[in-house]
C-alpha cells in the first residue's frame, strides 16, 4: 500500500512538473496556441 502511493506521489509530481514547465513556455511565448484548425505550433 505504502509503495503505491509512493508511486502515485511520484506521477503526480511529475506531471505537477511538465504543467509548471508548459505554462512557463506559454507564459514567456516560447509555445503558442492558435485557434482552430491550425493547432499548436513552436517557434
């Protein structure tokens, strides 16, 4: 039980992790977002 939730904490911090850095790169417009059709594009 223990080491599920290791693993479980360990997940959460991870993607805790990839969102901080995603929104770091939208924030400084690394990554834009486009409407529509178009999708995401990187510069």
């Amino acid at each position: 039980m223990d080491t599920e939730i290791e693993s479980l904490e360990r997940k959460r911090d991870k993607y805790r992790a990839i969102k901080q850095g995603m929104m770091q790169e939208l924030l400084t417009g690394k990554t834009r977002l486009m409407g529509g059709e178009e999708g995401r594009t990187t510069d």
